[in-house]
C-alpha cells in the first residue's frame, strides 16, 4: 500500500510540473527566446508534448465518468472495457501548438477545420456508433474543402488540360481518404496508431525541413509532440492501455498527416522523387489498406462498397505480424521499426534521380511483400498446431 501511495504522489508531483513547464512556455518573452534562437521547432514539440502528456489522463477519468468506453467485443482483441477519448487530448495539443506560435495560412485553416470536423464525428461516434456510411460521407465532404482551397496532388502533367485536373483531384479524394481510413484501421493494438503518427509525423517533419519547408516542418513536429505526449497511456512496457485514442484521434491524425503530403513540394526537379518521399513515409499504412481490400474481395468477404466499409475483421498486417511473432507488443514494435526504415529511406531519397527512386519504392514493396509471405506460414502453423491465439 505504501508503494502505491509513492507511486500516486509520484506522478502528481510530475503532473504538477509539467504543468508549470507549460505555464513557462505559454509567457510570451520565453516562446520568442526560442523563436529568436531558431528553435520554434523545439518549442512547438515541448508545448505539445507537455499539454498531450497532461490533458491524456483529464480524458480518460472524463471518459470513465461518462462511460465513453470501448468495451470488450467477438472483433476486438482488448479484454476489459477502456476509456476512449484520448484523440480529444492530442487533437487539442496540436491545436494549441499550431495556434500559440502563430502559424498561419489559409490552406492550413481550411485544414484545421476540416480536421475539427472530422474530430467532431470521431466524438459523435465513440459516443454512439454511427453508420459507417455516415463516417465515409463526412470524410469527403472534409477532403473535398482541403482540395477545395488549391492542396492537390500534382502527379499527372498539367499538359493534358482538364483530365490532368480531374485524375489529380480524384487521386488526392483518394489518398486523404485511404490514409485516414488507413491509420484508423491501426488504431487496433495498443500504442500502434499514436506510435505510426509520431513516426510519419517525424519523416515529415525532417523531409519538410530538409526541403527548406520548415511551415509543413513546425505542422509535422506539432503532431509528433501530441502524439508522443499521449504514447505513454497507450502504450506501457507492462500492462493494457489505459486509455485509446477513439475514432475521434485515429482518423484526425490520419487526416491531418494525408492533407500534409499532399501540402508539400517535396522535389522540384523530379517528379518521381517527390511522389516516391511521401510514399515511403506512409508505405506501412498504404500497403496495408491495398492488401486487405483485395484479399477480402478475393476471398469474397467483402461482395460491395458499403460491406467494405463496414466490415471489421483481425486481418490487418498488425494481427498478422502478431500470430507470426506470437504476441502484440512484438507486433507492434517490429512495424514501428518496419516504418523507422522506410522513412530513413525517404529521407535518402532527395538526392536520387528517378530511376533509384523507382526502384527504392519496388524494394519497399518487395520488403513488405516478403513479410506477409513469412506471417502468412506463421499464422498457418500456429493454427495447425493449435496454439493460443496472441490477439486475445
């Protein structure tokens, strides 16, 4: 008993300093200390990591008294009812990081709110599960105001007039959608959303810098610092999470990551290499979506668009990787370091000519294809040997 009372002091004693950290970091004379110093990146990742780190913990007791749990269900893997609510403190960390340090655009506005939007039918669904039709219509409507105000993919020539501008915008539909609906399928293990958003927020940021983009840097570094700041609630060396991120913070994180990638100008002189950086960064997530969508129209689970939408099943790459490892910390540590190495890659990528960026993107999908070929036996022999399923 004695411990545990240590313990629980403990951490309000480092909850009140974190506190007080941000106070200090919220007094205008300190902010332009690091603004002067050339350090605006490292304010804007202590701001939000501080404000993640403390609000985390406010939600979870919120979401407990309110009973916005994400209770134990045939198609989920946690085994006792969890607090949800954890994306309102990243989303909000992000906010008050962008905000607080005066980062303006009108392409980053229409953005941001599109993304309180988007988090607003997160919230409405883990209160009450909405149809996912609902969820997918919201979805466009807010990608179609981000495409609305000019941030479009450029990959087919402007040469070919209005079919250039059609293919783009439905290519860029595409890819926000697809990457929103993707990292929201991740959010299925502990820590494995929240820890892929810091990853990809991190090669973003470092490209984006590297490119002399340092706008998109600070938006990248503001979303890794929220996301970093919720990890330790999410994901604990032992023990469940304490609290999930919820509809509200998967699919706000995917939303805002996909409008960034297609923000940035990341290679004026070759085109491949600028569609090869992005692709690398988020090529867990994109190699994921692709692979369970035609797998489930081949074993015919999946016979139209609205079962595709609604369809849940433990067939991602997470749960695959955990059978073959035996286990979901190991599954979610190997793709962390399956994400680190393709964002290492993108950042080589800069100086590639358009064929060694060719080819850097066939190697990542001959990587990952090796991979679900060695978990796909693993899952097999676990089956027929009748081992116990490391998803429960």
């Amino acid at each position: 008993m004695q411990e545990i009372h240590n313990r629980k002091i403990t951490r309000q004693v480092a909850n009140l300093s974190l506190v007080l950290f941000i106070c200090v970091l919220l007094v205008p004379p300190v902010r332009r200390y690091f603004l002067d110093m050339g350090y605006r990146w490292l304010y804007m990742l202590s701001l939000s990591f501080a404000i993640s780190f403390c609000l985390t913990p406010v939600f979870g007791w919120l979401a407990t008294q309110l009973n916005i749990l994400d209770r134990p269900g045939l198609r989920k893997i946690h085994s006792s009812a969890t607090p949800l609510l954890g994306g309102a403190a990243v989303f909000i960390a992000f906010l008050v990081a962008i905000l607080i340090n005066g980062i303006y655009s009108f392409k980053l506005g229409v953005i941001l709110v599109s993304s309180g939007l988007l988090f607003g039918v997160g919230i409405l669904d883990d209160l009450n599960d909405i149809p996912a039709g609902f969820k997918l219509s919201a979805q466009i409507v807010c990608a179609a105001l981000v495409i609305g105000c000019g941030i479009v993919l450029k990959v087919v020539p402007d040469s070919l007039g209005m079919f250039s501008k059609v293919t783009n915008v439905l290519l860029t539909l595409f890819w926000i959608i697809g990457i929103t609906n993707a990292m929201n399928f991740f959010d299925g293990m502990d820590g494995l959303a929240a820890g892929l958003g810091a990853i990809i927020s991190l090669f973003l940021g470092l490209v984006a810098f590297q490119t002399q983009q340092p706008f998109l840097g600070w938006i990248s570094v503001a979303m890794l610092g929220s996301c970093l700041g919720f990890l330790p609630y999410n994901f604990r060396i032992k023990g469940k999470a304490l609290i999930f991120l919820g509809d509200a913070g998967s699919t706000v994180i995917g939303f805002v990551l996909a409008c960034v990638a297609v923000y940035g100008d990341w290679a004026e002189a070759s085109p491949v290499v600028a569609l090869a950086s992005p692709l690398l960064i988020f090529w867990v997530l994109i190699f994921d979506m692709v692979y369970i969508t035609v797998d489930r129209i081949i074993t015919r689970k999946v016979l139209s668009l609205r079962q595709w939408i609604e369809y849940v099943g433990k067939d991602h790459l997470h749960h695959r990787i955990a059978y073959a490892l035996g286990g979901q910390k190991r599954s979610v540590l190997f793709i962390f370091l399956l994400s680190f190495c393709l964002g290492a890659s993108a950042l080589l990528i800069r100086n590639a000519d358009s064929l060694d960026a060719l080819l850097l993107i066939i190697q990542a999908s001959i990587f990952v294809v090796l991979i679900t070929i060695l978990e796909r036996r693993g899952r097999t022999l676990a089956i027929e040997n009748g081992c116990n399923d490391p998803l429960v």
